[in-house]
C-alpha cells in the first residue's frame, strides 16, 4: 500500500453543520484508524485557516478518493475543497507505515 495526504479546506459558513455532523466524521475516521487505513489525522492550528490533514493508505488515488468520499463531512457537504496526494516517506517512514509493509532502513553509516 502506498501512503496518501489528504487535506481538508472547510469554510467558515459550515462550522454549525461541521459541529452537528462531527461525531459521527469522528466514529468513521476511528473505524479508519482501527482497519489501519488511516494513520494519522487532526485539524489545522487555530492560527491557520480551517482545515485538517489525514495521512491515508491506500492502493491508489483513486482507492482514497472513494474511501474519503464515505467521510460524512464530505456527504454532507462540509468540506470546502480536498486534496488527495501520494506521498513518499522518507524520515519517520517507520512510524506511518502500515504494518504489512516494511519500513525502509536507513542506509548504514561508514
């Protein structure tokens, strides 16, 4: 599986409805997380516009995409615009790597 950024731009006119349909966006990201799709999550600082970052696994752009479609955030409209990008780790790889794929050693140091 390949590691994918996927960015969430949110607009101020949809914080009401953002609170409203948050627990259950909460309870799909946490089934995400538990399946080892997503590996890791969380919104933008308060000093940045709002949005979120969720580093996803996945087979392809197109495999993310449909699973990020089922987000009830994006159903029901809240999210202003997504980015979805294969992203390739270098540093840290081993703390975001899905469990069936190994992580890329560090070449040895002469």
């Amino acid at each position: 599986m390949a590691t994918f950024a996927v960015t969430y731009a949110y607009s101020d006119s949809t914080s009401a409805g953002r609170d409203v349909v948050r627990p259950v966006h909460v309870e799909f990201l946490k089934s995400q997380f538990e399946d080892g799709r997503l590996l890791k999550s969380g919104p933008f600082g308060p000093e940045e516009a709002p949005g979120a970052l969720l580093i996803i696994a996945g087979d392809s752009k197109a495999d993310v995409e449909s699973l990020m479609d089922q987000d009830p955030f994006h159903k029901a409209g809240l999210i202003e615009e997504r980015t979805v990008r294969q992203w390739n780790i270098f540093f840290g790889a081993d703390t975001t790597v899905p469990a069936e794929q190994p992580a890329v050693q560090p070449a040895a140091q002469n």
